[in-house]
C-alpha cells in the first residue's frame, strides 16, 4: 500500500511540474460568393484560437473586421488593416485570443458586403 502511495505522489508531482501547454482551438470560417459561414461567429473570450478562413469561390474576397482585430491579441498570422485578403479559392489562418464583445465583419471588395457578404463576431 505505501508503494502505491509513493508512486500516485510521484505521478502527480510530475504531472504538476510538466503542464501540457493549451493548444488554440480551430475554427473555420467558410468564404463564398457573398456569404460567410457559420453566422454568427461564436467565440470564446481570452482563448485562443485559430481561424481558418477557406475561399470557397474562384474569386478574390476578404474578411474584414477592424475593431475585432484591434482588441484581439494575435499570436501568429496577420491582419493587415483589420483585413485578411483571400485569393479565389485560398485559405490562410490567424492564431489570437479574443476580447470580449460583439463585432462586424464583411468583405470589403465593390458591392460585396451589399449582396450579404456580412457577419457578427460574438465573443463571450
């Protein structure tokens, strides 16, 4: 029984002294002509995570959220003026942890957010 004992202590002595470091989550955000997918966008504040946005369609789109970005804190990838710029059929990925709020995006390309290429961002 002590032996059992000693070697319960020193499992988890070792898994107290050698934490597994958090691995973002992923999720994918769906680019297509005029739409994003899923809407909304539920996130999960001070998390990280990975958002992988997936063109869909032969052309180009972005997805811009400025003040999502902005008060996000990013671990890898970029966002450029608030935007990520997606060729016609591309998929590029952002690593962040999100402040809490509820945000807009669209893609800012001629008409595009007009013809629905708009979503939220909820962020809790």
């Amino acid at each position: 029984m002590f032996a059992v004992r000693i070697a319960a202590l020193a499992a988890l002595s070792f898994a107290v002294a050698s934490p597994i470091a958090a691995q973002p989550a992923t999720y994918t955000i769906a680019v297509a002509s005029f739409s994003f997918s899923p809407r909304p966008i539920n996130l999960a504040a001070g998390r990280p995570v990975t958002l992988t946005l997936v063109n869909r369609s032969g052309s180009g789109h972005d997805f811009t959220a400025k003040e999502f970005f902005t008060s996000s804190r990013i671990l890898a990838g970029s966002a450029r003026d608030g935007e990520i710029e997606l060729q016609g059929g591309e998929t590029r990925s952002i690593t962040l942890v999100p402040a809490a709020g509820v945000y807009k995006a669209h893609c800012s390309h001629f008409l595009h957010a007009a013809m629905g290429m708009t979503d939220q961002i909820v962020v809790r």
